[in-house]
C-alpha cells in the first residue's frame, strides 16, 4: 500500500534555550510540540542542523523538526497508525514501526510520500516496537508481543520470526561491526540476530529479572543496556562474553532508553529522578543533566555529533543536549 502525498500540518514554536551547569560544558535547547501528538521516539539526521524525525504515537503521523526554526511539519501515516519506533535510511527516508497499522511505514524524504509494508494477518498483532538497518540495508524489526522481523526495501519481502522466548521484544540496534541486537524487556535478556540466517541467540545479562529495555552499540561492538527493572545501565563485551554493570544514581532508579555518543560516553534516561545520564566508561562516573520540565518521561535517545536528542513525552517537547566532542 502506497502513501498518498498529503499537506503537511507546520506548526512554528520558539526553541527555548535552558541554562546547564558551565562546567559540565552541555547546553539544553527546547523544542515545544503540540499536544495531543504524543511524542514517542526521535531519529536525527546525521547531517548538522539536519532534521529531527519524530514518531507521533497519539496521533498517527512522523513529526519533521527543523532545528534551526524551530518549525515541526506533521505527516499523516493512515488510518488507525500508532508509530512507536522511528529511524532513518541511508537514502534520508524515515521509517517507521507502526503498532496501530500493524505495519513498517517509510515516508519519502521528498515530496512527503512513502509505502505501507503491512505483516502478514497470520503475523497477529506484533505490538511493532522499533528497528534498524543493517550494513545490506535490510530493515530489522521487534514487536513486543513477543516476534522481530527482517524487511528488505528493495524486494519488499517481509518476514517474522517468533523470538526465542517469547514475548517482550522491545529495542533494537545494529553494530558499527554490522552485529544486530534487541532487548527484551518482558523476557529479561538481549539477543543477537544472524543477518544470513535470521536466527536469534538469546544472551543473558549478569543481573536476573533485570528488564532489559534497549540496547546500543559503542564503538568497539560492545553492547550497552538499559535496565528497567534493576536501575543498571549494563555493558556487554561480545569479544569475551564478559558482563559490567553499574547502577544508576539515586534511589530506585529506573532506566529507560540508551545512548552512545561518537565519544563512546553513554547516555541514558532515568525516570525516579527525571533526568538524562551521561556515563564515562574510563572514569565510571556518572553525569546528571535534565530540562526545565519536571516530568520528562524520555523514551528513546538518539544523536549526531556534538548532539543528543530526546522526546519529552510528558512534556510534549524535543530537547536537544550540545556538547563540545572533542576527541576520544
């Protein structure tokens, strides 16, 4: 099913800058977004000053940012569309994983156009999470009610496949190695996908019951874990099967999304306290950094050089964190 071209709802919004500590040397620019969208993920294009895509759950389009204006164009997705996940091929399209429509959703760049990639009825309902490109440029997927999936955009051909242990399949993340991981949340441990097989090998985290949420790679392969349920943020070394795990600040904290920056510094959000995380792996210390809002509710994190992006979904707000990169 092809998406028709539709007008695109601009809404303009003053982007409000917000003071950070001088020598945390992090600044914190706020992006308003209209209510009633129910902000869910974001994606950044790689490109400074580049687009910032956003899955809008609550109403059923892809939100369009434009960091320098401030301005957030809306792209209707269909009828009964829930995005939840939201991430960007090479080509610059979006994609999307939409549990409403029970379907991955790619909408052109230009001119606001895109397909419908439907699972098949005897799929179910997948309760579509998030995804990725591997380096072939095949589309991984994860549906919570317990599948992933592979989409290949040039042939369209789309599979699902039961995961190991059932449901809970959540985030997603492919490599700089071209490794695919997910994390299952319900199911308390990561997996690692063959591309050339599609098989799924189930790893298990040093800490039980831990809820893994989602996952990142850092540069070396190394995969990073946001833990719900025990408040760790956790690294896992493919290399030597080894685990390390540390807790996040606080009393009973619970981490949600995860994070890693070109610096190989670990970002993650922590919903006790409602604040973002920055982690050194050198140091094993842990930065605090929030907005002006008082509950933020920061579901996913993504970012490009010097940046790091996060959708308030509480707040109903795009909140961009800039730093000085530097070098490793």
């Amino acid at each position: 099913m092809y998406l028709k071209p539709c007008v695109i709802a601009s809404i303009l919004f003053a982007a409000a800058p917000v003071a950070a500590p001088v020598l945390a040397q992090v600044t914190v620019r706020e992006y308003t977004v209209p209510r009633g969208h129910g902000i869910h993920d974001v994606w950044a294009d790689a490109a400074p000053n580049g687009p910032v895509w956003i899955s809008a759950q609550g109403s059923g389009h892809l939100g369009i940012l434009d960091p320098k204006s401030g301005r957030v164009d809306f792209v209707a997705l269909g009828s009964g569309s829930s995005p939840h996940g939201v991430v960007a091929a090479q080509d610059g399209s979006p994609w999307l994983a939409d549990g409403g429509q029970n379907a991955m959703v790619r909408v052109d760049a230009k001119p606001g156009a895109g397909k419908v990639f439907t699972l098949l009825a005897d799929s179910g309902y997948a309760n579509l999470n998030t995804a990725s490109f591997d380096h072939s440029g095949v589309l991984w997927f994860t549906g919570q009610s317990g599948i992933y999936g592979r989409l290949d955009p040039k042939s369209g051909e789309l599979k699902v496949f039961d995961s190991p242990k059932g449901r809970g399949t959540y985030g997603i993340h492919t490599t700089p190695q071209g490794t695919v991981y997910y994390a299952s949340l319900a199911g308390s441990h990561i997996a690692r996908i063959d591309v050339k097989t599609s098989e799924a090998t189930v790893i298990q985290p040093a800490t039980p019951r831990q809820g893994a949420r989602r996952v990142w790679s850092d540069s070396k392969g190394n995969v990073w874990v946001s833990e719900w349920n025990s408040g760790n943020l956790s690294r896992y070394e493919p290399a030597t099967g080894k685990w390390s795990t540390w807790r996040a600040p606080g009393e009973s904290p619970h981490v949600y999304a995860v994070y890693v920056d070109e610096t190989d510094k670990v970002w993650a959000s922590e919903w006790t306290k409602q604040v973002m995380l920055r982690f050194d792996p050198q140091t094993q210390k842990f930065e605090s950094f929030h907005s002006s809002s008082d509950v933020s509710n920061v579901r996913q994190i993504h970012g490009r050089r010097g940046e790091v992006w996060t959708p308030e979904s509480a707040a109903d707000k795009v909140v961009v964190y800039r730093y000085n990169s530097g070098s490793k």
